[in-house]
C-alpha cells in the first residue's frame, strides 16, 4: 500500500491514502463536511459549492468533494469565511425554492432544510418573484416538482451510473434548468424510485408515499424483501400498521441503498383489498368464512384420518415463507404425516451445483463477491430483469474495479454496456457460448460465474469441469427466483431429500407426480399456487391452501386458511447466494397467522410432538440439524447477512432437470404475488414501453 | 433518418477526429452541422445524433437546450442575432435590439411571414472588441449602428 498521507483538519491530524477526497478524509477522522452534490461511488459533481473549506496557502475557497489530500494541507471546515460562504449558498439555492417544508414529504429529513438550520439562512437580499413550474408526475412512480429542485445531479447519476438507465438528463439553463425524463413528458425506465430516495430534498417524489405522512410519525422496520431472491434489506415505513414506505437509506443489509420497484414499492400488496383475513371452508360446495377454530379442526380431522388409513398425501411448499415454516412443514409432513410426498416450485439446480462442488471451500459467492471479483461470467440469465442487485454490484464493480464481464445470453442484457464481451446463443447451446470465451476467461485472475435456470443437471456438472479446467479460483451463483428459492431447497422441500441435502430412504412424489396421481387424498399447499401451472388430476382430493389471496389454488380448495405475508412475520430467508437473513415483523393484518403459527396450531390439533414451534426454537433446529447452516447468531440477530455453507459432501440423488423452470419475472412481474401489488400492475399498464436494455 | 452525402461525408470526419470512446464530444458539432440542412433540431434528429453518438436522448436534449443557437423550430433564411452582454450592451446594443424589432417587425425568437427573417437576442458571441456586434447566420457584423443594420437588412432583402 502507497504511504498515507498525512494532513489537519480542524486543527486535528488525519491520515489518508493519496488520491482519497478532502471531504471523505473528513468524514473518517468524524468530521462533517456538508454536500448536496457529492455522493459517495458516483462521479464528481462539484455543483453546490456547499463543501467549500479553508485550505492554508490556497488563496481562495476549495470545494472539498474535488480536493484530493496533500501531504501538510491544513483545512479548515468550519471557519468563518467557509461557514459565511455555505450561508450565501445556501440564500442562492433558495431564492426559488418554495417554503412549502410544512406539506413538503421530506419536511423533517430534507438535506436543505437542516443545512438552513444549521447555518441560519434566514435572510434573503433576494425581492424578485419566486420562478415557479407546475409539479409533472412522469410515471405512476416518480412525480417532479422543479422549484424544490436545487440541480445538484445526483438522480441523474444514480440513474445513469447506479442504474445503467440513463433516463433523466437536465435541460434548459440558468433559473430554468430543470430535470428531464427520457421520454419528453414521461419516464420508461426501471421505476426503481433510486432518483427518488437520492434527492436531498422534495424535488422528486414518489407515488406511494407523496403527502401520506411525516416522517417522524413513522416507525422503521427493517426487514427482507420478500420478491425475487436476491435479498436487499428493505426498511418499511410503518404508520397505523400501514406500510407507507420501503427504503434503505441507512445503507444496512447487503444492498447497501439499492433497491428496485419491488423492494420500494411493491408492499403494497400487504393491505391489498383482496388479502383474505378469514379462514375460508367449502360447505355447499362455496367457501365460506369460518371461525379459526373450525377450520384447524376439519383441516387436522381430515389430515388423521388419511393418515391413519395410509391415504397418499402431497404437500406444496413455498419459495417465499421463511426457514423456520419451510423447515417445520417437511418436518410435519416427513415426521408428522409420515410422507415424504413434499416438493415446491424449483427455479434452478441448486442441487447439483452443490454436489458438484462437494468438499470444496470458498466455491459459493456472496452478494458482496458480485462488487469484488474481478471478473464475472454472467450464463443465460437477463442479470438486469431477474436479478437486479446482482446487476447493479456488477456494474459497480466495473465502474470502482474496472472488472471484466462476460456475458452468455440468447437476447440482448444491460450487461452489454460494459461486458468485455458478449455471446449471443440459442437457449440450451450456452455451454458452447462458454467455451468459445476459454482463451479469454483463461487469462483472469479469478472468476464468478452465474447462471440461470437454462444450465441445469449434466449441464451444470460440464460448466464446473470448464472452470477447473481454466486453473484459476472461480465461485458460483446458481440463480433462483424467489426470495427464500434457496431456503426451499436447504430445508428439504424436496421428496428426495431432507434438510441440508441428507437423501431420504423413501424418496416421495414430485410436485408433477402429485397433481398428476389421481389417487391424491389431500394436497395441501403453503403459500405456493401450483394450479396456475398444473391441473389437479385427483378430484376428490381435499385441498388445504395457506395463502395471502385466493389464488387459483386457493380457489379450489376446501379450506384456505389466511397467511401473514413475509413483512408481517419473524423468521429468516436465505437469498440467492445462501446469505441467511432475518426477517421482522412491520406490520399485522387482522385475521391472519403466521404460515408457523397455522402449522404448529395444526400440529397441536392433531396431538403430533414436532417439539416446540416458535420461530426462535424452529432456527435453533435449523442451526443444529441442516449442514451449513451453523451460522453465528449474532450476525443474524443484528440483521445481517451470515453465509451459510452447504457443501459438505456428495448428494446422492437422481438429478431432475425437467423439474427446473424458471419463472423469467421480470422487473414488474413476480409470480402470483406481483399481481396483487398495484404499484407493479399500475407500471405494466402505463403506456408507452418499459425499459429494455 | 439520412442526410446529404456531403453532411454524411463530414460528419463521419467529424466523429473520426475524436479519441475512440469519447466520440460524444461530437455532439455540438453535429448538432450545428445537421440543424442546418434539416432547418431545425427535430424530435427525429435527437433521436439520429443519440443513435449515431451512442447516448441516451435525453442528453441530446440537454445540450440542444441548453445552447440558444439550437432551435427546436425553423428560424428564417437570415437569422439575425443581436448580442446584449456587457461590452455590446455598453455601446447600446439595447437599442440596437429594439431597433432591429422594429425594422423587422420581430420579436425576440420570431419568423417574419415569409420565413426569411428571425430575430435573437444572444448571449455573448465573443466579438466584444467590436462592439456592438451581430450575428447574421455564420457571418459577423461589427460596431453595427442602427443606421448601418438597416443597410445590411437592405442589403439582405435586395439578395433575395
């Protein structure tokens, strides 16, 4: 490492790494600079002139988020010609900005306005007119109100840089600069509201939470998005037990502050009118809202009389519910009902990825490896559609890192902005894709690979022989679409195979093989809709459903019993890249349990011992029973992210491939729960045509 | 959308004399170049100059908007520019202006009837050593007095 370079700030000595920015230095040895501007992995702005600082011998004020340290610099960040300046800025910016802070959604948590209160800008020499522009909604996502707007760039940034969308740009020039969409008077982008939750201040707004709230009225809950699997923290604004709010601002969880539509505003399916919150019953032939009581018991009366009569069981599990229900599920259909007729819906061949990389270490990539590696392999997989943190730490990477993407797919990605190079192949050829790139992949250092649903059973076991072939480190993601897929699989939703890949002796029906028997006596499905793809082939099954809606499985069942959605339950999720997080309770919807609860209530009815079912002692036994996952608890307790280690030796199965599809959502569409976010329906209606890379 | 092979000829030597990669440093350039043959910079042309240089169209608008010698409609076939910054203005190049909108008839950033005259009020043209100095398409007129933008306006009109 190059020598430190040593200077003072504020009178006190800092050390620094040469090319490190005055204002950062600051910031490390505590000391605040403010800036409306500059913003920590975009590029250099230099526009507010409110980070402006004293330096000795440097005859006029520098603007810190420019000024790289020098050996002996002497700055000065609160002196009174800088605080003198910051105040005049400060009166500049706001000769046209409306004093609306009383109504204003950032009122509370506006940059500008503590900046104001900090330096007391009281006073304007300022009589003309205010220049006033009528507020524009671009898109049902991003409303834009130009006089709150103090042009310091950072939208455009994250959206061209941060996002690779590029969809807003500035226009005009002096008081009538303003920012523009992409598209005249409307946005196509990814809707991802990142522009929103960058300004310093009301300019953009949201949809959702535009004048519904203060901000300190909220609570703040951080918890797991509950969509695809590529797990970004989400912090939920919680008002009246209404969720009002998804953002990470505090920069916790292993997204940093990224989050796409889904995670920003897709929990508006929480309070969706259609969300059941009664048990429901077929009598007559109609369901019907029954008590609690009565369906737990018609559910667990029917449940032991199959039983006791050796009757065949199949069993859904889901890719959204947590470990904990996952877990207990396989348990009470393995332990409990005595079947092993257990399967979800699988997205990618997790399994033999893990067996192909048995007793190996550091094989596994994380979240954070997809910001770090130097170069990554990206194999029939639309990163920027399906996998959008994934997407944007790539992209970081190549922008901080330089690092080399390669991609493999049958369309055009937005990896292509960037990508060393790019293979366009027909679906099932991509391995010859891969091959054509050995002369290249052969002269990195280290390599991430990851792939889609597209490589799956030999296909998988061809791809890890290529990379040892290449003689270098490589580690892996094996891409999956929801956001406990992972979980699913570790669990042991599968009929072959139990928690942590441990092969069972009587390997069960598939998820196929049960709707297809039509001897099936009971399926019972948890938070998964199998019927949207399959059709019930046993017609006097009696079908049970846990769910939030009244899916097409739902509607077909006997008894539907209403399921808390993930952001109103404890637990953890295990996201694509087997990093296990927790998840916490932000709000409640009256009439609904926890997918544990109605289990473990189910189990009490029915007088099984499948021990105690709370979520604390259920990750206990996750802990001790499933390889890999004897993760530190700390690290889990305080809401990060623990990696879990599943590979500890082969997994004897009988790899199914023809079971492993991929759902391709996109950015607005997530299986059947997308469709109950009106945020998300609301953008697939807007007209004109979303973004395409 | 295509252009005249001489424009096609000099905009490909246009965007050759930049470093490969920064090719975008054309764009001004080949805004000007292009607004000339098309009359004006139209929602197709933003959407061919963004084509051509690889950038989003909305940093075409940017840059179209931003400088006032782009023109989002026709201007007339002399189009006439009156500098008011400091040096012109202190030789009265606000009378000169108001002058000029009386001689043509004009207003800042009108079209005569008849498309051949439209008149600007600019921004510094860099000509501030002969102030007050105008603009008549690519040409520059200097220390120009009321008395003397009438001969050129004359001078114009006989032309046609």
């Amino acid at each position: 490492m190059a020598d430190l370079v040593t200077l003072t700030i504020n009178g006190k000595t800092v050390q620094a790494p040469p090319g490190t920015l005055v204002i950062d230095a600051a910031k490390r040895a505590g000391i605040e600079i403010p800036a409306f501007c500059y913003y920590e992995g975009f590029s250099l702005q230099a526009a507010c002139r409110m980070c402006l600082v004293e330096v000795e011998k440097m005859p006029k004020l520098q603007a810190s988020c420019t000024l790289p340290v020098a050996e002996g610099m002497v700055v000065k960040t609160e002196s009174d010609p800088v605080v003198k300046a910051r105040k005049s800025t400060l009166e500049f910016l706001l000769t046209n900005h409306p004093l609306d802070c009383p109504v204003c959604d950032k009122g509370g948590e506006c940059e500008l306005q503590d900046m104001v209160f900090r330096y007391g800008a009281a006073e304007s020499r300022f009589t003309e007119i205010k220049h006033h522009v009528d507020e524009k909604q671009w898109s049902p996502i991003v409303f834009y109100d130009a006089p709150r707007c103090i042009l310091c760039y950072r939208c455009i940034r994250v959206c061209s840089e941060g996002m690779g969308v590029g969809a807003l740009g500035i226009v005009n020039r002096g008081v009538y600069s303003e920012i523009a969409p992409s598209h005249g008077d409307h946005l196509e982008c990814d809707e991802c509201g990142a522009c929103i939750d960058i300004c310093p201040v009301g300019a953009l707004t949201s949809g959702t939470y535009r004048y519904q709230t203060r901000p300190w009225e909220m609570k703040h809950v951080g918890t797991i998005c509950t969509f695809c699997s590529n797990g970004c923290k989400t912090t939920l604004g919680v008002r009246n037990e209404k969720i009002v709010r998804g953002n990470n601002r505090d920069k916790s969880g292993i997204n940093g502050e990224f989050l796409c539509i889904k995670g920003r505003f897709a929990f508006d399916f929480q309070d969706h009118p259609e969300r059941l919150t009664s048990p429901l019953m077929r009598i007559d032939g109609k369901l019907q809202e029954v008590s609690w009581a009565k369906a737990l018991e018609a559910v667990a009366k029917k449940f032991a009389e199959v039983k006791a009569r050796n009757g065949k069981f199949g069993i859904v599990g889901s890719t959204k519910t947590t470990n904990e229900e996952n877990f207990f599920l396989q348990k009470f259909a393995r332990q409990g009902l005595g079947t092993n007729n257990i399967d979800h819906h699988r997205s990618g061949d997790v399994v033999t990825l893990m067996d192909a990389l048995a007793g190996r270490t550091n094989a596994l990539a994380t979240v954070e490896d997809c910001y770090q590696m130097k170069a990554a392999l990206v194999v029939g997989a639309d990163l920027a559609q399906e996998h959008p943190l994934l997407a944007y730490q790539l992209r970081a990477n190549f922008r901080h890192h330089n690092a080399r993407v390669y991609t493999v797919t049958r369309g055009p990605v937005r990896e292509d902005q960037y990508s060393v190079s790019r293979v366009r192949t027909e679906p099932g050829k991509e391995l010859e894709g891969v091959e054509s790139l050995r002369p290249m992949l052969s002269q990195e250092p280290e390599l991430l690979i990851l792939f889609g649903s597209s490589i799956k059973g030999e296909d998988v076991r061809r791809l890890v022989a290529f990379a040892d072939s290449l003689n270098i480190p490589v580690k892996y993601i094996c891409l999956v679409d929801y956001s406990n897929s992972r979980g699913a699989v570790d669990m042991g939703l599968l009929p072959d195979l139990g928690p942590g890949y441990q092969p069972v002796d009587n390997p069960g029906l598939t998820l196929p093989e049960m709707m297809a028997a039509t001897d099936l006596d009971v399926l019972w499905v948890v938070g998964a809709n199998p019927l949207a793809r399959y059709s019930l082939a046993a017609a006097n099954a009696f079908v049970v459903v846990q769910e939030m809606f009244l899916t097409e499985t739902a509607q077909r069942a006997d008894v539907v019993l209403p399921a808390a959605s993930a952001y109103e339950k404890n637990g953890t999720v295990t996201n694509v890249t087997g990093q296990c997080q927790k998840l916490t309770a932000a709000a409640k919807t009256m009439g609904t349990k926890p997918d544990l609860e109605i289990m473990g209530l189910l189990a009490k009815e029915m007088k099984l011992n499948l021990g105690i079912w709370t979520v604390q002692s259920v990750f206990e036994q996750i802990r001790t029973q499933v390889r890999g996952y004897n993760i530190p608890l700390p690290v889990v307790a305080t809401g990060q992210a623990a990696q879990t280690s599943p590979l500890n030796g082969r997994i004897p199965v009988i790899s199914r491939p023809d079971l492993i599809q991929s759902a391709s959502n996109t950015l607005f569409t997530s299986g059947s729960l997308g469709r109950y976010s009106k945020k998300l329906t609301s953008v697939l209606e807007y007209p004109g045509e979303l973004y395409r890379p | 959308m295509t252009f005249s092979p001489e424009l096609e000829k000099k905009l490909a030597k246009l965007i050759a004399s930049y470093p490969p990669g920064k090719e975008k440093s054309a764009l001004v350039p080949m805004l000007m170049f292009t607004q000339d043959e098309v009359g004006c910079i139209t929602p197709e042309l933003v959407q061919e100059v963004a084509k051509r240089l690889n950038i989003p169209p909305v940093q075409v608008d940017e840059v179209v908007s931003y400088y006032s010698m782009l023109h989002r409609k026709p201007m007339g076939k002399y189009h006439i520019q009156i500098c008011t910054n400091i040096s012109c203005l202190l030789w009265d190049a606000d009378k000169l202006f108001e002058h000029a909108c009386q001689k043509l008839g004009l207003g800042h950033k009108q079209v005569s009837a008849d498309g051949q005259f439209s008149l600007e009020e600019v921004e510094c043209i860099g000509a501030c050593s002969w102030a007050p100095a105008i603009q008549v398409n690519y040409d520059f007129h200097h220390h120009v007095t009321p008395e003397k933008f009438d001969q050129i306006i004359d001078s114009l009109k006989k032309v046609q």
